[in-house]
C-alpha cells in the first residue's frame, strides 16, 4: 500500500474539464477522490509540493522509435523509456519498423515482455500494416489485434497501392484498430533528402516536394470516406496537407493528424551546412509551410503533440547527407518546445489545449484508458513548470542517442516530475 | 591586388567574395605563364602530399588536378572508389582520417553527395579541395570557366552569360551562377522546365525555355553535358527532341554575335547539345577551358596548401 499527496499544484485535467488549484490523491497506483480514501494514513504518505507546477494527466506520445528488436545500438525499450520518463511522457507508442519488423503476435509479444521487464514508463506498440512492412500484402492484422497492439502504420514507408489500403482499412476496421499512415507518395518524392525549394536548388540535394506528402493524405482522406473508419496522418509537414484535412474534418470524415517539434521550430534554411541533424523524414520545410502548420494547430485542424523519436547513432548519421538515416531524437525536448514555441512565442494555444493534444486527443484516437485524472484511473502523472527556463544539452539525454539539433537551445517550460501508477519514475 | 588568403579549403564559390575569387584569377594568371616556360614546374608545394581522392570517375578533372600539382612540385597519389576501402563499408569520415594519418596535407575530393567535401573539411586538418560534389558545386570548373572569360573577353562585369542544359543537376551550372552574379555578370539559364526549375530565379538569374530568344543577345554561351545515362527518362522525352528544342546547331549558331564565346565542359555529346562544326568552330574557346583549368587548379592548390598546417 502506498499513497501520495501532490499539494496546490493548478490541475489541470481536460477530459474532466478541470483547471483550478488543488491536491490531487494517489492510492494503490490510482487517482482516488479524496484524503479519506488514502488508508494507513499514519506513515507512508508521501507528499509532493506543486506550488507553482501545473499536474496534468500523465502525457502520451503516440510516434516513438525504441528500436528493439534489432536496433539496440540506437536505442533499446529501456532506455528510449527513460528518455519519455525524462521528457515528462508516462505512456509511448512504438513504431513497428523493427528487425524483425512488428508484423507478428510474437514479435508483439516480445516488446511487450521486454516492456514489462525493462520500462519505466507504459509502451503500447503498434502493429505493421503489411508483412514485413513491404507494401505489398496484409499482415496479420487480427492477430497484431488480439496480440494487443493499439493500432496499424507502416510508418517509415507508406503503402503505395491504394487498393490494398483500402483493404487494410476495411480489415482493420472490422478489426477495431484505428490506421496511421506515414504519407509518402514514393514517385514523387525519389530519391528526395530535404524540402524541394530554395535550399534544395542552392545546394543541389535531391527535394522532397510537399505535394508527395500531400497526395497521399488526399489519398487517405477519399479512402477513409470510402471504408468509414479512422486515418490518422504521421507527422504532417505541409501546408496542402493541413489545408485537405482541415476540410475534410468540416465535412465530417474520420481523419486528424499529428505534428512533430521540428517542423514547427525549424526551417529547412538549417540544412545549408549539411548538418545530418536537420535531415528527417518528411523533411523541414519553407516559413510558408510552418506557418501553416502553426495555424491548423490553432483552429484545431491538426490535433496531436508527438516527437517521431527517431534514434540513431552517432556513426550512422556522420555520413555524406543524402547517405545520412532520416530522423532525430525527440523525447526529451518536445514538451518544451511546443510549450515554449506554441503557448510562449507564438501565442497559437494555451497550455490547456497543449495538454489537452498530448492526453485526451491521443488517447481518444488510439482508444487508451489514459490521459486523465479521472478518479479510478491510474495514477500516472506529469508536473511540469510551464515556466522554467532551461537549456538542451544532448549530452545529458536519457536516450542511447545524440542525433538532436536542438543541442544547446535555450527553452522555457518542462516537466519536473513523470509519475506512472503512482510511483515517480523521473524527477528533475 | 594584395589580399590575405585564410581559407584551407576551397568547397564552392557560393562562399567566395568577389574579391576572393578575384585574387584566385589573378594568382592563375601568374601559373599560366609557368606553363608557357620551358621548365614548367616551380618548387611551391615541394615536400607536400596531395591525394586526389575521387569516389566518382572523372579523367579530366583528376588529371587536371594532378597535373596541378606535380607542376607544384607535391607528391601526388590518387585514389579511386574502386579501389580504396569505401567498397568495404569503411566510412568517408574513416578513409578520409587514415589518408590524413598518412599525413596528406591537400586532399582533392569528387564525390556523388553534395556536402561531402564541406563534411571533411570541417573534421580535417588537411586542406580540402572540392572537385565536385554531387549536383552542388564544382568550383574549379566555375572558376576556369570565369577565367577563360575573363582572359577573352576582358571582364566579366554587364556580360550576357547564357548556360544550356541540365542545370538542375549540374554542378558546373552552380559554381557559374554563384562565381559569375558575384562578379556582376547577368546570368540566363535556358533548358526544358523540368530541368531548369523555376527555383533557380530566386538565385538571381533569368530562367528561359526559348533559346532562340536568348542567343542573339548571349556574349558567352556555356553548354553543359547532356548526361542521358542517368537522366531519368520523365525528364524529357528524348534526345532528337532535346536536340530540336535547346541543341546549338549550325543553324542556331548563325545567331549569336561574332564575338560571342562557345564553352562547354566537356566531355561534350557531339550533335547533342552542341553540333560537331560549331563546337569546332572559331568562336569556340572549348580547349582554352581545358588549358586554363590547369592554371586555375594551380593557383587553388597553391593558395589553400600555402594555409593548411
């Protein structure tokens, strides 16, 4: 039996459309309604000042590399666990392009095990959409269903045959499990490293055009209203991507989207002394692009706070740029870049919608018992300081990973404290 | 002109001030005429390692350079990608820090990513000269390109300089555009719409599909390669129709001013982008570039090999 008191922090809890001052009770590993619920209140209460620190739901990163099986040189469960606790993040979801990739109930069942054994915070994988994330025939949805994953992507490669994600749609449909697409149009896009524009005509990389990502998320948009049932877009990038889903979701159809920290923060004029930390996948784009992005967060077009936590080593990425692995790590700097750049710089949200994208929104699309404050749920919490100033050394991550081009940026807001089932797993 | 030169590497002319590029036209000047002298060597880099380390073939440029160089006086090895340790999975960072181990003072690189030679050059001591890099820059090509302009026409500065072709691919079309705006020079770049994007104007130049319209009024005409083996082939439909629409033919040769100058590259596609008599012709200074790209290629040795420790 343990139990805690978090003191006259503001909670902040959307789903119960709650935001006042308060103390929040923890018994058991759940949220209980009051004091009196905490037996055994002699000795063993802990108690956690949050004068000043806002108590949210624990958050919820649903676009998360951990790179087992396969890849335990980039990062393994635990310590990409770590590095969520660490960025104040209790539940993560993990991408299924693995070695083997998560196209099976045993390989599903492996990172669960391992999960169990080694994570501090809750991991929830995803399952491949086609076997061996080829593109070319169904996995075993039903079974990655009843295995337990919390959803289907191929993230990293899109499925190009429109027929057969139409069946996927259909299967998984039937199935229960909402489909998330990595929007990639493979023709044109090529051999595309970096934003097709200015910088990519200066420096003579290949570009990466916006009309690939955004011809796929039409795509997805006609077959979500063909099959009724849920798609939901991987870090959009693209101005004609926000604008298809911002009208699509007015008339109704079950598609949303998601943003990533640097395609808010940066620009693709970072990539001009081919610095590999810049190269990701879709690529940083134009100010137009990002200003885009900014405002479908605003109105509410684009939904969903994640990192695509993408991991690699050091001797991966320190290579010729168009050889470079896409990707940079995420987990430790996301929260306090979108709360600095979206609630502090650019006044888009306020930081009870910004909480509100990493819980209820995630946690609806996904169908998670999680990302609230409900009394009976567990008791996983995040304190942040939505004002606390502080600089990104990558050299402190949590993360088996450095590949982060925010080394050195200076931030203001993050959390201090990730409790998962009551038990504080990371304090700052 | 006196000028300090402080840099070790030579990675493009984006980088370059006018003034810079300038002083490197200048000491060039002064290593064509060793070319003119019975003894063509001088002892600037005697007792200096280069290595000409080219991951992408090439024969004109790598002999170029090596040629540069020995008229230096540098001991020269060269290396290809067939036969170094990039074959064996050995990083470029990993080849590049053994070469250096070797005590290579200059490093000469071609490579098919653009960036590559800025990545060494940030990580080496060695000097790192940048002999093209993937569709990105290719500065000595400019830079002999400039001087041969210079030398024949007198200036650079109001000239009409039109380049034909693949630009979006071209390296050469960049280190032109960058060299030769910075000098004052007006700048069309004429091709078909898919390989001349109209991205390019934001650099400062004219983007034209008509090149009829353009060469009556081009004091130079540069035409770049026509690289079909690696052209995909949504690009344009075919080499007749290329040919037809952008090729200096005969005819179209009729059109330019007298005094106009024919530049190309090389290697060139004889009846491609260039008929066989124009890029033969008088107006045609086609050898001079190669000529100049020795000169060129010394004096750029010379200059970053006098910084590099």
């Amino acid at each position: 039996m343990s139990a805690t008191v978090i003191r006259n922090g503001r909670i902040i809890d959307p789903a119960n459309k709650r935001d006042r001052v308060g103390d929040l009770y923890i018994a058991d590993g759940k949220i209980v309604a009051s004091k009196s619920e905490i037996r055994n209140q002699k000795s063993e209460i802990d108690e956690i000042d949050a004068k000043g620190l806002i108590v949210a739901p624990g958050l919820i990163d649903i676009h998360v590399h951990l790179r087992e099986p396969g890849f335990g040189h980039k990062e393994t469960i635990e310590s990409g666990a770590r590095a969520a606790a660490a960025g104040g993040f209790t539940t993560i979801v993990c991408m299924p392009n693995t070695s083997p990739a998560a196209d099976s109930p045993a390989t599903i069942a492996w990172i669960k095990d391992r999960a169990k054994e080694t994570a501090c915070v809750n991991v929830l994988p995803t399952g491949a959409i086609s076997k061996n994330i080829a593109g070319e025939e169904l996995a075993l949805i039903g079974s990655l269903g009843q295995a337990g994953v919390v959803a289907i992507t191929d993230d990293g490669h899109c499925i190009q045959n429109h027929e057969l994600m139409r069946r996927a749609m259909e299967y998984a449909r039937m199935v229960g499990l909402p489909v998330l697409d990595h929007c990639q149009d493979y023709d044109l896009v090529g051999n595309g490293v970096v934003n097709e524009g200015y910088w990519s005509t200066l420096l003579g990389l290949p570009g990466w055009p916006a009309a690939g990502e955004e011809a796929i998320v039409m795509r997805n948009i006609l077959l979500a209203e063909l099959c009724d049932h849920h798609i939901h877009c991987q870090h959009v990038s693209a101005a004609g991507s926000v604008r298809l889903i911002r009208e699509a979701r007015a008339r109704g159809v079950k598609v949303s989207g998601e943003v990533c920290p640097h395609h808010i923060a940066l620009t693709d004029e970072a990539i001009q002394n081919f610095d590999t930390n810049y190269k990701m996948n879709p690529p940083l784009r134009s100010k137009a692009h990002v200003d885009s992005i900014l405002e479908g967060i605003a109105d509410g077009t684009l939904s969903i706070l994640c990192s695509d936590h993408a991991p690699h080593a050091g001797f991966e990425k320190e290579v010729e740029f168009d050889q470079a692995p896409f990707g940079i790590v995420g987990l430790e700097t996301e929260l306090g870049i979108f709360i600095d750049q979206l609630v502090h710089k650019h006044h888009k949200i306020d930081i009870v919608r910004l909480i509100e994208m990493y819980t209820v929104e995630p946690a609806k699309l996904l169908k998670l018992d999680a990302g609230t404050l409900s009394v009976g749920t567990p008791a996983d919490v995040t304190l942040i300081d939505p004002n606390l100033e502080w600089t990104v050394w990558v050299d402190q991550f949590q993360s088996s990973s450095r590949n982060s081009p925010f080394d050195g940026w200076k931030l203001k807001g993050r959390a201090v404290r990730t409790i998962v089932a009551g038990k504080t797993v990371w304090k700052l | 002109m006196s000028m300090n030169w402080n840099r070790k590497d030579l990675l493009g002319l984006r980088e370059l001030s006018a003034d810079e590029i300038n002083f490197i036209l200048e000491t060039a000047d002064a290593f064509k005429q060793v070319g003119t002298r019975e003894v063509k060597k001088v002892p600037a880099l005697r007792g200096k390692t280069l290595i000409n380390f080219f991951v992408e073939p090439s024969t004109r440029t790598r002999t170029s350079f090596e040629l540069a160089a020995h008229r230096l006086s540098a001991d020269v090895i060269n290396i290809s990608a067939t036969t170094s340790s990039l074959t064996k999975g050995e990083t470029l960072k990993d080849t590049a820090r053994n070469l250096e181990a070797l005590h290579a003072d200059i490093l000469v690189l071609r490579h098919s990513s653009a960036g590559a030679p800025q990545f060494l050059a940030e990580r080496l001591k060695s000097s790192v000269i940048n002999a093209g890099d993937g569709a990105h820059e290719h500065p000595t090509q400019g830079l002999l390109d400039i001087f041969t302009i210079r030398e024949k026409r007198g200036k650079i500065d109001n000239l009409h300089i039109v380049i034909v072709g693949d630009i979006l691919f071209s390296r050469v079309a960049r280190s032109n555009i960058f060299g030769l705006t910075k000098l004052g020079a007006r700048v069309t770049l004429v091709g078909p719409s898919t390989l001349v994007p109209r991205e390019f104007e934001k650099l400062g130049v004219t983007v034209s599909n008509q090149i009829d319209k353009v060469l009556p009024d081009a004091d130079v005409v540069n035409l770049l390669r026509i690289q079909h083996e690696r052209q995909r082939k949504e690009y344009f439909p075919g080499i007749g129709e290329y040919t037809t629409l952008f090729g200096l033919t005969k005819q179209r040769a009729k059109s330019l001013k007298p005094d106009c100058l024919v530049m190309h590259p090389g290697p060139i596609n004889r009846g491609v982008e260039i008929d066989s008599e124009v890029a033969d012709g008088l107006q045609s200074v086609i050898l001079d570039q190669v000529t100049n790209g020795l000169a060129v290629r010394m004096a750029v040795l010379y200059l970053c090999g006098g910084i590099a420790t």
